[in-house]
C-alpha cells in the first residue's frame, strides 16, 4: 500500500468519525426551554437588548429603544 493512499484512508476516518461524534451529539442534546412569557413586563423581553443602536444611518432604518 502506498504511503498517499494510507495516508488519504486515515483522513478519511478521521473525517467520518468527527462527523459522527457530531451527529450523535446534535441527536442526543436535550435544550432546556427558554421561559419568556412568565413576566408581566414587555421589558423582561429586551432585558439583552443594546443601549444603542447597531444599525448605520441610513433612509428608514429604525431602532426600538425602551426609555424607562
């Protein structure tokens, strides 16, 4: 057996099992729920929201901002 052709079959393996491996742990992953809508507050929902906006200015380009 060549050296290339060993060398291309071990890469080969490798690739297949890191697939795997993330395969398996995308199938088997239990997220927990994310609870939004337990607050009576709209402003619990824009609790991660930024102070200022991300967005360049331009024409109609409009960043909502809680002011409270």
């Amino acid at each position: 057996m060549k050296f290339e052709t060993m060398v291309l079959r071990s890469l080969f393996v490798a690739c297949v099992l890191v697939c795997g491996l993330i395969l398996a742990g995308m199938i088997t992953a239990k997220p927990t729920p994310v609870q939004l809508a337990n607050s009576n507050r709209v402003s619990a929902l824009f609790a991660s929201a930024p102070a200022t906006c991300a967005l360049p200015v331009a024409g109609e380009i409009a960043c909502i901002r809680i002011v409270g």
